[in-house]
C-alpha cells in the first residue's frame, strides 16, 4: 500500500525531549514577536497543545511564515528522537540495519488559521528528484493527537508505485510547497484519512502522494516528520547533513549528539 501505522509506538518519555526543544523554539518566537511590538504578553503560562496558537492569534500569515513553514533546528532533543531505538526498529524491519537519517527531517506547527498549516497533495520525492535515494521512509510523528479537524494526514494509497510525477510550487499560501499537477488527482483516486494519537507514527515511500488539512481546532497541531534510508543511498548533501543513525557492520561509525551537534555524519575517534 506504500504506508504503515504503527499505534502507540512511542510513550510520553520518548516525546519529552524533542517537545522541550519544541519549546524553546517557541520561547525564541515569542521574544521576536514581542520586540517587534506584534505581542504585548509571551503566554508564557500557556501549554505545549495552545501556547503558538495564541501568540499567533490576531497575527497574519505573513507573520508566522517569518519564521518559516516548517523548522529544523539542530537542537539536542531532535537528535533523541531520530536515534530513538523504537523507530529505529521499525524502520529496520523494512529498509534493513544500515540506516541513514536523511538531513530533511521537519518540525510542523499547524496553527489554526495559518496558511502554513494546510499542506498539498505532494510526493516527498519531488523535493529531491534527482537523488538516487530510493526508498526514502519518511516518519510522520504526531506530537499531539492528529484528527480530521486540526488536519491530520491524508494518503493515496498504491502510488509509491508510480515515479515522480510532474509538480509546482504552489502560489496561493506563500509557502511554495510542491504540489502534484492536476492531471495526476483524477476522482478515481481512493484518499484514506490517518488520524492518529500522540505516541503513534506513520510510516510511507517518499513516491506516496499525501497531503494535511487545514486546522479547523484551536490549538496547535505538532507533528515532526523525519525521513530514513539505507546508507548505500545518496545521503543528499545539498540539504544539508544526516547522519549514520544505525549500524550493525560499523557500530563504531555511528553517530552521537556530539557528532550530529558538529554536523559530522559519522562519529570520529577523538
């Protein structure tokens, strides 16, 4: 089918980190906005599931796309959560043990009313089509439960099978994702919702056409998607720096956040 969901794969333990980092990011915003005079109070009392949300309350697209549609901090909670053995585990059953964390892995913050939140119908391989790298598994990680109202993930089913098809920046949002032409969305297209809780992932090929809904609750619909591939593949450095995350051949070259933090894709004996 070209997609997997695996309820219930990680606890509240293994999100405790890479949520910290989340807000840390956030406590960053705040200070801008409010040195900006766009805010008068950082809700610093607010929760993870609200806080963006109501900084960005009565603000436009404009102002959360200053920040950028989506954010990949090298911050040492992220690096927990793409090293996480359970992930690892369930990427290994399909791709093998010599696993590659590819350098796009995303932070989503899907706030109410922003155009950033609402994502197209896409491949995930046309943002590196000339890449050898195939199969890519992209792992889509809710941080917060993911339905139909705040804009859960949407997938087309079989499409893995297809190549890249032919795509556009898209110009109504201004966020310029990609966007599958419309020749290739005919009605005969069968599209499966995945809500899905906190703790759960969904796993695809990067060829899978997919898309998220606009959210339509009132708070802030966190997700990170982080992307694998075997090692034999192009480990893309045009965007930027993956990094060995397991290895049964050479256990001795696999990264650590030490190694991730100097942007080194392997560990170096010192």
């Amino acid at each position: 089918e070209g997609y997997l969901v695996l309820e219930n794969l990680l606890a509240e333990d293994d999100l405790t980190a890479v949520k910290a980092a989340m807000m840390a990011k956030v406590d960053q915003i705040a200070d801008d906005l409010f040195g900006a005079g766009l805010i008068t109070d950082k809700q610093t009392g607010s929760p993870f599931e609200t806080r963006l949300a109501e900084l960005f309350a009565g603000l436009t697209d404009q102002d959360f796309l200053r920040f950028g549609r989506s954010w990949r901090d090298r911050m040492p909670g992220y690096f927990d959560i793409m090293a996480n053995p359970k992930i690892l585990d369930a990427v290994e059953s399909l791709i093998g043990g010599e696993i590659f964390a590819n350098p796009v892995y995303n932070t989503r913050p899907k706030v109410p009313h922003v155009a950033a939140g609402a994502v197209p119908w896409h491949q995930d391989k046309s943002y590196w089509p000339d890449a050898n790298a195939n199969p890519v598994i992209t792992v889509w990680l809710p941080l917060v439960d993911a339905n139909l109202e705040n804009g859960c993930l949407h997938i087309m089913p079989r499409t893995h099978r297809q190549k890249v098809l032919s795509w556009h920046r898209e110009n109504y949002s201004g966020t310029g994702y990609t966007e599958v032409d419309d020749e290739h969305l005919g009605a005969q297209k069968q599209v499966i919702p995945l809500p899905i809780r906190a703790g759960g992932a969904i796993l695809f090929n990067d060829r899978c056409i997919h898309m998220s809904t606009p959210n339509r609750s009132r708070h802030v619909r966190w997700s990170l998607d982080l992307r694998y591939q075997p090692t034999d593949q192009d480990p893309m450095p045009q965007h930027g720096v993956g990094f060995l995350a397991r290895s049964h051949r050479y256990p001795e070259r696999v990264a650590t956040l030490v190694d991730w933090l100097a942007e080194r894709p392997e560990h170096r004996a010192q």
